[in-house]
C-alpha cells in the first residue's frame, strides 16, 4: 500500500510501504476495540433483525384484514432518511430529556445515560440499528414465504401438526435459502454502517462505540488531518471480512446443491 | 407453484443497461475537470464556508464587488465547511484549485503543509497591521499563508434571572474556584448549572481548549498535572451535577439550545451567538473564560482565513492579491463582522472602528486579543492529530471509562507515536 500523507494526495508522490499501514492498523491500541464492537454489532444486530423480521413475515403471510396497510407501515424505518431516523433515536435517548427516560422515570427507574456512559452507548446504536434493519428482512423473507406452497402447510396440518410444529418443520426448514441470503446481505450491510453511529455517538464516548467502519471514515474524514492510508487499510480489512463470509455463503449453497 | 427463472435475454438486457449506465457516469466524471480547468484570464475562481449567504446577499454582492473593482468576474461557490477542506486538496491534486479560498484557520497549516498555497510574501501581501496572535494559526514553518478576515472565541454567557435568584454575582467569577461555588449556589436554588459541547470532534477539543490552556497545559503534554487538573473541573462538574450529562454528546449548536431553554445559569459559547443571545427570552451577559487561578482564560481563536492556493499562471496573484485587499480594508474587516455576528476584526484600525458602532462587543474584543490559535506554538499538522486524542481522552473521562489520569496518558502515549 501506498503512504498517501495529504502532502502525497496532492503532489502524487506517495512512497510505497508496504504492509506497514496494515501492522500500524493492527498494532493500534484502537483495533481491538473496534474489532469486538464490529463483532457485537454487527451479530446482534443482524440476529434480532432476522429474528423480528421473520416473526413479522410469519405473522402477515396470514393475510387478515389491514395486513397490507400494516406491513406497508413497516416498511417507515426504510424510506426515512437515515440522518431522519438517527438523530430522532438520538432524541429520544437522551439522557436529560429523552422521552425514553421520561417514561422509565414515570416507573421510577434513575437516570440511564443511553448514549454517553460506554456500558450502554453500544447498546442503544445496536437497538436502533435493529429497528433500521427489520424491514429489509421482512420484505425479503415475507417474498420467501410465497414461495412455499400453501398445500404443505395444510397436508401437514391434516397429519395433526400445530402452527408451532408446522413453522419448525415445513417453513423454516424451506426458508433456508432465502434466510442464508438475507443473514447475508444483513451481515454486509451492518458491517459497513457509519451514518447510524456517527450521528448518535460519532464512534464515542471515547472508542465505545467505533467500530471498523466507522474508525475507517474517522481517520479519512472526521478529523481536521485527512489520514487515508490507514482508512482504507481499515476498509480493506472490512472488505475481508465480508468476502469470508460471502464464500461461507458459496460453500453452504454447493453443500445444499448437493445433497 | 411457481418458480420464475430469469431467461437469457433478460439477464442479457440487464448486463447492457449496467454497461451503458457505467458508460455514462464514467464521460460524466470525465467531462468534470476539464470543465473546471478552462478558468479565463478575466474569471476568478472564490470558494467560502458560507453557504448560508446565496448570491442575492449581501456577502455575496461584496464580494462580486471587489472583483469589478479588480476588473474581474468573481465565480463564488459556497461549500460546508469540512467538505471544503476535502474540496480544496482534491482540486490541488487534479491541479485546478480556485484562486481563492476562504477556510477555517485549523485548516491552513494542513493545506500549507501540502505545498498547494502562496505565502502573503509572494503575493505580496502587506500583514504587519495584523494581530500577531491571529495571524500564528496560518503561519507554518516561518511563513505566513493567509490572512485572517475576522476571529471569533469562546466566553461563557450567563442568564441574568437564573443567577440573580441565587444571589450569585457574575462579576464575581474570576477563578475556577469561584466559578464552581457559583454552580454549586445556582443548583441550590433550583435551576441547572453550566452546560458546554464535549463531543466527540473537533468542537469538543475547541470547548475544552480555554480550560485546558487556563489551567497552564500544554498541548505538546496532554498528561501534564495541569491538564489532569483541567479535566477533573469537567469530571466533578459531572459528578455533583453542576453539568448535564448529555455534554458528551452536545454540539455547540445543542448547548446553545439547552441555554435558551432558561434553566441553564451558564453556557460555554461563542461570539456567533451574540445576536440570537440579545433575543433570548431573558436578560444575558458574557464573561470571559476564568484561568485556574484567575484572570481571562486564553480561548481558542476561531474564525476563517484568505488563502490563496498556487496558480501555474503566476499572472493571475496581482488581481488576487487586488481581491485580498479589498476584503480585509477596516472598513471591510466591519462589514464582515457585522455580516457574521460577529467577526472580530484582526487589525487594531478595524477593531476600533467596530467598537464605534457596536460599543457593547468590548469584552469579545478583549477575549479576541487574548486568545490563541489551535495550531500556534508551532504545532501546524500535528495539532489536529494531537487534538483527536485529546477529545477522545475527555470522553473517556467523562463518560467514566478510566479515570483523567488513565485517559490522559493513554491519549499522550497516543498522540507522541503518531506525530514523531
């Protein structure tokens, strides 16, 4: 990698170093800290999100009445702006005068500083990073649901199998493709997401919430000395991380192609 | 059931749209820069922070003004103010910078360190009327690069009711010590303390900047007993809840809001505010930041700079050099600072002619006067990395991940691998 200084970036000299960027990257005291919160973020995040997004497809596939206007509604946290829905999470966590601490409090819970003690800084971005994400993984695993032929569902229950029963061991189980996707397309979106954290905490207080994506963007642009280089060795990590797991993905799907 | 598979020809439609659009936005950048290049003898290029002044205001006709006056066209774009920093080094790079540009002042060792600016010697610009501790944040290496248009700073404004119902006297605040006995009498009566911006950019450093340089810390030793000293005020205004806890997160922007609330006693903030202060729903009054041990606290200086980055055609910085001039006359350095409530003029001439007509902007002057750039000292580019650190250990501290101590040491250790 090149050592683009910005005197480099303007004069177009830069000195080729090597993999000096990446041991720098790496010996820094900031990389195992965003290492971890990418790690916690990035499965919490997608975990709940396919969870909650299932639960929600399962429950309008059935089709009752204003299902359609329901899951139209949910799909609200997708078409805001995300500098929209951030900021209003920002809002409502506030610690003097978030509406979140205003009704704890009306049960006589102390104060919580959501987004300014390290201990729950990195909890309240994954809980709105959650709320962000549930609609993609509605509409993508709602659209696999219709694929799945009613009549299994309906053999099955002429066999005797609960709704329980039936969900564990038709639906899940045919879902498989879909969910390996969208876990997916899940995982690389979390891994790369900057706006939702830089405007609720800007990766603080301290490193508590700066995870790889957001280190990258501060080195390159969040401080008055654009550091490039160790931004993008920061980014090219990330990129690793996400081809691991787009050919655990390949893998999996050879495996099932297979059998 | 239904299984929907893509044919050929779809997929082939696909991948010729994908090219064709690739094909597109690959001539659209293509056509970008040269558009950029064809700068004409008699166009001059102008880049400010102000987007907020479009080109029917007055700042906008002031400056077409000093390019008639040249006997140029003055082409004015107006970008935010870190996208112009990121502007500025791209057009270097691709050798199509503006002739000038208007930047803030943090910025200008970075570009100057880059080789892309001309210093006021080669455009022969005359500072010598200029306040020396102005014009340290553009001078890198010896040579000066800019000149400041107008300085603001921090003081600390007061709600007159809040400490009148306390019975605090805001005269009286004149250390570190009397400032927390004045907090601790205001959250008696009732009302909130001091609200200030500790979040984590380089706002945070600017706000921490008068306390830190009050109590004697130096930037170049962020562990010093003093600094420790500085971050602990911060830390125990915390603890007894003389501040709010959403300092770590607040902007400037957010403190001034909490401030107009009319709960607040204090607020750590800026001469900008100065307009929206006089229309607060309650009396307001400023004091200057407190030392440690008393007297005025040195804030940091804010506030934008001239530049002018080089021209392959060296035939162009005698109408720049015109341009420059004709901003920053006293009678400019007024029309400025009254169009950006406030800009302090730099020049003791423009000072005294602003003070003539806004007597009440006295006690900024002198703030203006004792301040200090951020990357004065000699600090240049290695100001904003030192200054990264020093945020992120105040966050540490406050937020209560380590102790002052812990944090500043850790942001020292830091700071001195990253800038030897």
């Amino acid at each position: 990698m090149h050592d683009y200084t910005i005197r480099a970036f303007v004069q177009g000299n830069a000195e080729f170093v090597g993999f000096d960027k990446y041991a720098e990257v790496f010996g820094s005291t900031t990389f195992p800290t965003a290492l971890l919160n990418t790690a916690v973020f990035t499965l919490v995040s997608i975990l709940f999100q396919y969870a909650a997004g299932l639960a929600l497809a399962v429950f309008f596939r059935s089709g009752f009445r204003l299902s359609g206007v329901l899951r139209a509604m949910f799909l609200v946290p997708w078409l805001l702006p995300l500098i929209v829905s951030a900021s209003t999470w920002a809002w409502m966590l506030s610690s003097e005068n978030g509406i979140v601490n205003s009704v704890l409090g009306a049960f006589g819970v102390p104060q919580i500083n959501w987004l300014t003690s390290p201990d729950t800084a990195l909890l309240s971005v994954i809980v709105a990073n959650i709320w962000l994400g549930i609609p993609f993984n509605l509409v993508i695993l709602y659209s696999g649901l219709q694929n799945i032929p009613g009549e299994l569902a309906e053999a099955a229950s002429l066999d005797g199998a609960g709704a329980w029963k039936q969900f564990w061991s038709i639906t899940f189980p045919l879902l498989r493709p879909v969910s390996a996707i969208t876990l997916l397309l899940g995982l690389i979106y979390t891994l790369k997401v900057v706006d939702v954290i830089w405007v609720m905490t800007t990766g603080g207080p301290g490193n508590s919430t700066t995870t790889l994506a957001i280190w990258s963007y501060r080195e390159a642009f969040g401080t008055g000395q654009p550091d490039f280089s160790p931004a993008a060795a920061v980014g090219n990590v990330l990129i690793l991380i996400a081809l691991v797991f787009g050919f655990l993905h390949l893998q999996l799907q050879h495996r099932q192609e297979g059998s | 059931m239904q299984h929907t598979r893509r044919g050929p020809a779809a997929l082939a439609t696909t991948v010729a749209l994908a090219t064709a659009t690739a094909g597109l936005l690959g001539a659209c950048s293509a056509a970008a820069p040269d558009e950029a290049s064809e700068g004409s003898s008699d166009t001059y290029t102008w880049w400010d922070p102000y987007p907020q002044h479009d080109e029917s205001s007055d700042w906008a006709a002031r400056v077409q003004q000093c390019g008639t006056d040249a006997g140029v066209t003055i082409e004015r774009t107006a970008y935010d103010t870190t996208a112009l920093t990121n502007q500025a080094l791209l057009s270097a790079q691709e050798g199509t910078s503006p002739d000038v540009i208007l930047i803030d002042n943090p910025a200008v060792s970075t570009l100057a360190d880059t080789g892309m600016l001309s210093t006021v010697d080669e455009l022969g610009l005359d500072t010598s009327a200029i306040d020396e501790n102005l014009l340290a944040a553009g001078v890198a290496g010896g040579d000066a690069y800019g000149v400041p248009i107008g300085a603001n700073t921090l003081a600390i404004y007061y709600n007159k009711e809040v400490l009148d119902a306390a019975g605090v006297d805001p005269a009286a605040v004149t250390d570190w010590a009397s400032l927390t006995a004045a907090l601790e009498k205001v959250t008696a009566a009732g009302s909130k303390g001091i609200t200030f911006a500790g979040i984590g950019t380089e706002e945070g450093s600017f706000q921490f900047l008068p306390w830190f340089w009050g109590a004697g810390a130096d930037l170049r030793e962020l562990d010093s007993p003093e600094a420790v000293a500085a971050v602990e005020l911060w830390k125990g205004w915390l603890d007894a809840g003389y501040a709010p806890n959403t300092v770590i997160t607040n902007s400037q922007n957010t403190t001034w809001e909490e401030f107009l609330t009319g709960e607040y006693a204090f607020v750590e903030n800026g001469t900008w505010q100065v307009n929206s202060a006089a229309e607060a729903g309650f009396e307001t009054g400023i004091i200057q930041i407190p030392a440690r041990d008393g007297g005025g606290a040195p804030a940091p200086t804010g506030g934008e700079f001239i530049v002018a980055p080089v021209q392959e055609d060296a035939e162009r910085y005698e109408v720049t050099r015109q341009i420059v001039e004709c901003m920053t006359t006293p009678e400019g350095f007024v029309e400025t600072a009254t169009t950006f409530a406030y800009y302090i003029p730099p020049t003791a001439e423009g000072q005294a002619a602003l003070l003539e007509q806004n007597p009440e902007l006295e006690p900024w002057v002198s703030a203006v006067q004792d301040a200090k750039g951020r990357t004065s000292d000699d600090l240049g580019t290695d100001y904003p990395i030192i200054s990264e650190q020093l945020w992120t250990a105040v966050q540490n501290a406050l937020s209560g991940a380590g102790s002052p101590e812990e944090a500043l040491k850790a942001a020292q250790t830091e700071a001195e691998t990253a800038t030897s």
